[in-house]
C-alpha cells in the first residue's frame, strides 16, 4: 500500500516536472508556431535569477516565484524585439536563431557565473509514507502544475485577453481587421511564455541545481512532450505529459533512471509514427 | 556564367584537395597533419548535412548522432575483432541502419520539417547522456569498455588491410582522410547530377508536386537521409583514428557546430559548408586558445559561435558563398557596364523582371 502511494507520487512529481518544463514551450509554441531551441536557456537563467537573488539575501519564495519570471519575461521580451520579430513565418531560421541565441546564453553564462553546480537545498523538509519517505516540496511541486494548468485554461477561455490571443494565432490578419495589434499580441504571448519557463527554471532548482549547459538536459524533454501534446497547448501538454511522466517513472522504478529516459523517447517517436499530429491532433480536438 | 564558377570551385577544391594530399605531409609537422586530419575529417560531417539539408531540405539536428555511432561503432569492433578492415565497414554499415530505422519512422510517419529536427535532436541527445554513463563493467561490449564519460581513449588505429598489427602512419591517415573528402565530395556532385539527384532537389522544390509525378517521396528521403547518415559515420570513424571516441561525439555542441558550417558557407551548395567548416574550425582553435589568455576570458566560443549564428540568420541567410556570388554578379556588371551593349541588357533586365 505505501509502496503504491509513493509509486503514484513519484509518477505525479514526474508528470508535474514535464508540465512545469514544456508548458512556456506550449504557449510560445503553440500559440505561435515558433520553435525556441533557447527554451532549455530559459529555463537555466531562470534558475541563476533565482538562486543569484536567493544569495543577495530575497525570500526563497520571492526569489523562485517573482524573480526568476519577472527576469526571465524581460529577456524574452528583449528578444522576441531583436531577434524573433524578423523571422516570424520562417520556422527554419527562427529555430537556427534561437539555437545560436541558446549557444551565446550558454556562453554568456559560463563567462559571468563559471562552469560550476551551484543549488538550493529543497524547503520545506520530507514527509513519511510508511516506510517511504518523499520531499513535501515535490507534493508543492504536484500543484503548482495543477495551477498553472487551470490558470491558464481559465484566462484563455474565459479573459478578453484570452480571446484576442486565440483570435491572433487563429488568423492574424482578421484580428488585426478587427482592431487588435499582431505584433503586440506576439510580443506579449512571447514574453508570457518566456515568464513561465522562468518560474520553472526557478521552481527547478532545489530539485536538480543549475549549471550553464543544463538546457539540452531539459529541452528534449519539453520538445517531446509538446509536440506529442498536439495542437491544444494546455490539455494536449497535461495529456502527454501524464503519459510520458508515468512510462519514464515505471522504468526509472523497473530499470534504471537513463533507461527511463530512453523509454519516454522511445514511447515519444512511436507515438509520433501513430500519431503524427500529436495526441490532440486526433482526440479531444476541440479542447485548448 | 554559374557555369563557369561551378567548374571553377571544382578545379578549386581539387587542386586545393590534391595539393594539401600530396603537399602537406611532405612539409608539416605530425601536430599539423593531425590537426589537418581532424579538419578533413570534420569537413565530410558538413558534406553529410550540406547534402541532406541543403539538397534534399532535411533539416537533421542530429548528425552527431551517426557521427558519435560510427566512432563507437568502429572502436568497439576493432577492440574485439583485432583488425580494423571489417570494424572499419561495420562503423559505416550500422549508422546507416540506425539512419534507415529512425527515416522509416519520420518519413512514413510524415512528420513536418520542423518535427524532424526536433527528433533528431532528442535521438542524439539520449544517446549523448545513454553513452555518458556507461562507465563500469556491466557495460563491457565483448573486450571493449564502454568507459562512460571518459570515452575509449585506447580507440586502435586503423591498420594496412589485411595485416592486423602494422598500424597507419598519422600521415598516412590524413592522405586516407583527404582522400576520402574528395571521393565524397565528388560522389555528392556526381550524385546530385544522376535522375536519382534530380528528383531529390525536386523533392526540395515541391514534395507535393513530386509526389503527384508519381515518385515515393518517403523512399528518395530515407535513401539520401541514409547517404548523409553514412558520410557522418566515415567522418566519425576518421575521426576516431585522429583523437579518440568518447560522448562529445554524439553532444549538442557538436550537431550545432555542424549546422552552423551549413549556414554560414551557404545552405544549398557543397563547397560553401565545406569552407564555412574549415573557416569555423580555425576560429574555435583560436577562440580557444584566446579565452586562456588573462583578460580574454569573456572569449567563450559558445558566446561567440551563438552570436555568429544570428548574425547570419538574420542578416546573410545565404551564407559565404552568397555573398561571393552577389560580390561575383557586382563585379561582372561593373566591367560590363563599360560596353554600351551589355548595359542596355541590364537596363532591359531590370526593366522586365
């Protein structure tokens, strides 16, 4: 029974870490059809705002949940203005651009902070299930996704914002007739998706510690996820998410933690072949 | 007047290729051929995407994938077979294999462009951090330690054929290299000259179209997409012979570096990604010889690399060699200008487009 329990939270915290991973790439992905190979970068300068912010002497919480999205938006907004912009429509040259962007991050980073493991010890202690014992932190973890999750699904459907936003990657050119800015909209889908790959980059790190050449631990991770996902950023993210999450925790359990990672590709690629469109692409097609 | 720069590159890289097989051996230093060799053997990588991208519009993340398991593969073999001609053809033959599982899966599946790369990328990433780890003896291939992080630094030298034990000479080893980057680079002309070729660029031009005309676009793509998959394999055993294998091969940096040869030498021609390599190659040497340098350390290649990278997406998408052509194309219509004749049909040309 304890092992069932812990079997269960084990598989939640996965699918939560995949959630919190792709879902910045799901909003700029999805929503706008560029690809972000920075995407893991965003993740890793999220989690040096955060822990630089934590050794100036910020609130643990502050510096995870304000610091690292309010840093990681700006940076994103910066470069959909500089970079992005110019290449909308061109998918090739805005995934080369962001890979080069993604290279002189890595760069950057290794110039400023050092090739070095920096981290933050997990809050908020552990927790016994029998003879088990889990981080509370990764329970908070669970729902943190769980929020953003319905955050998200709730300003999509429900806010004027939410429709603009759908109406503009729906069909740029009727909204714009309509009297909202394209570009605006961009810019701000952009930057919101660079937040909340910040808050993740931020969240992470008491978990799994920061060095420059994280991101290509992550990114494959978010890529396979999103695009199994489909066309509907929220649900299709959550659905594969949950899939993937579980097949990589059962064979992390049976097996050992590459093999894991191996099986979610593994599982990922064939998916693909049946399923080329994503999991939404063929079911729940009206869902966001 | 293409005509006569595409014979031209021709004679150039030949007397160039020739001139380096022949000329260099004789002058150098073993330290200078060995650089030379890993050079040559990073050149044949960049024909590999420089024909599937740039001809066959595959945009493959991933080419250290078979670049890392041609090495493995060719280092694992000679480790158990004790001679390197079988080992040597083995490390072409199962790249080519993994490059026909994993096309049969993106082609008939019909994955978009984009999806593709994003495939590739992650093959080659879970086998960057699958070989990472493999240290220990549980990971023991017949004779051969995987040896995890470290890589195989005991990787043999290719040997004469047919006499195991008599080793090639570091120099010989680059004439082989050289070689070879010819034969391939030539065989790619030749290839893309043959119907099959023809058909691959239509490909490019218009899968739709193509297919309608009747031909199995997933079978042209998978059997180019396995060309490419087999020139990264030769470049990764080449490059075995001059350093050794180890989990790098198969690093993002790695497939990056590639992409960005591609780039800035010029998407759509062979010579340009081979210039933009050997260029590319020389600055990261020096890159990383100034980032030791006190006061320089803010020189990380990365940053610069990445930096590079947008620039010429952004403002020369046509790499190098577009540049030399629209420079080629100013500079024959500047001498015409002079005869009146020339330059009423510039003048009628614009007037017409």
């Amino acid at each position: 029974m304890d092992y069932v329990v812990i079997l269960l939270l084990q598989i939640g915290s996965a699918v939560a870490s995949l959630v919190l991973l792709s879902i910045g790439l799901a909003v700029i992905f999805g929503m706008m059809r560029v690809i972000n190979l920075a995407h893991g970068e965003f993740l890793m300068l999220g989690g040096y705002a955060a822990i630089t912010a934590y050794n100036k002497g910020v609130n643990l919480w502050i510096a995870m949940l304000v610091v690292a999205p309010l840093t990681v938006g700006l940076f994103g907004a910066l470069v959909e203005r500089l970079v992005i912009r110019h290449l909308y429509g061109r998918l090739i040259d805005t995934m080369l651009a962001t890979w080069g962007l993604s290279l002189a991050m890595i760069g950057f980073v290794t110039v400023v902070f050092g090739n070095t493991v920096s981290g933050i010890s997990a809050p908020l202690g552990s927790l016994s299930i029998g003879g088990y014992r889990t981080g509370r932190y990764e329970i908070f973890l669970i729902g943190v996704a769980a929020l953003l999750l319905v955050a998200g699904w709730l300003v999509l459907r429900y806010t004027r914002l939410g429709l603009i936003a759908r109406g503009t990657m729906q069909n740029s050119a009727m909204a714009a007739a309509l009297g909202t800015n394209p570009s605006a909209v961009y810019a701000v889908t952009f930057a919101v998706g660079a937040a909340l790959t910040g808050l993740a980059g931020g969240l992470l790190v008491p978990l799994s510690g920061v060095v420059p050449t994280i991101g290509a631990a992550y990114i494959a991770k978010a890529f396979i996820t999103v695009i199994s996902g489909g066309a509907a950023i929220l649900s299709g993210t959550a659905i594969a998410a949950a899939l993937l999450g579980a097949i990589n925790t059962l064979t992390t359990f049976a097996f050992t933690s590459v093999l894991g990672e191996v099986a979610l590709l593994a599982a990922a690629v064939v998916l693909l072949r049946l399923l080329p469109q994503g999991i939404t692409g063929r079911f729940f097609r009206r869902a966001l | 007047m293409s005509r006569v720069a595409s014979h031209l590159g021709n004679v150039v890289v030949l007397i160039g290729g020739l001139g380096a097989l022949f000329g260099l051996p004789a002058l150098a230093e073993t330290y200078l051929i060995i650089n030379a060799t890993i050079f040559a053997a990073f050149a044949i990588l960049a024909l590999s995407l420089a024909l599937i991208w740039g001809y066959a519009g595959i945009l493959c993340f991933g080419q250290a994938a078979f670049f890392g398991l041609g090495g493995y593969t060719y280092a694992v073999a000679a480790i158990n077979f004790g001679e390197t001609t079988s080992a040597a053809a083995l490390a072409i033959l199962l790249p080519t294999i993994f490059a026909a599982l994993l096309g049969y899966f993106m082609f008939w599946g019909r994955i978009s462009d984009v999806y593709l790369g994003v495939i590739t990328l992650t093959v080659s990433l879970i086998l960057y951090r699958f070989v990472n780890q493999t240290a220990g003896e549980q990971w023991n291939i017949g004779d051969a330690p995987l040896g995890g992080f470290n890589g195989i630094p005991a990787t043999p030298i290719l040997n004469w054929p047919g006499r195991p034990g008599d080793q090639l000479a570091p120099e010989n080893i680059f004439s082989l290299t050289v070689g070879l980057l010819l034969i391939a680079y030539f065989g790619c002309k030749i290839l893309l000259a043959t119907r099959f070729g023809r058909i691959i660029v239509a490909i490019r031009e218009n899968e739709t179209r193509a297919e309608l005309l009747g031909y199995d676009v997933r079978l042209y793509k998978l059997a180019i997409f396995m060309i490419g998959g087999a020139l990264a394999a030769l470049s990764g055993l080449l490059f075995a012979n001059s350093v050794f294998v180890s989990p790098t091969m198969f690093s993002l940096p790695v497939s990056g570096q590639i992409i960005i040869w591609v780039i800035i030498g010029g998407l759509g021609t062979l010579i340009g990604p081979l210039i933009g390599c050997i260029l590319m190659q020389v600055l990261t040497n020096q890159l990383g010889t100034l980032n030791q340098v006190k006061g320089f350390a803010w020189v990380d290649p990365n940053l610069v690399l990445g930096v590079l990278l947008v620039v010429f997406v952004l403002l020369v998408p046509r790499g190098l060699t577009g540049l030399a052509t629209d420079a080629w194309r100013w500079l024959a219509g500047l001498t015409r200008r002079r005869s009146p004749a020339a330059a009423q049909a510039v003048q009628e040309r614009t007037s017409n487009p």
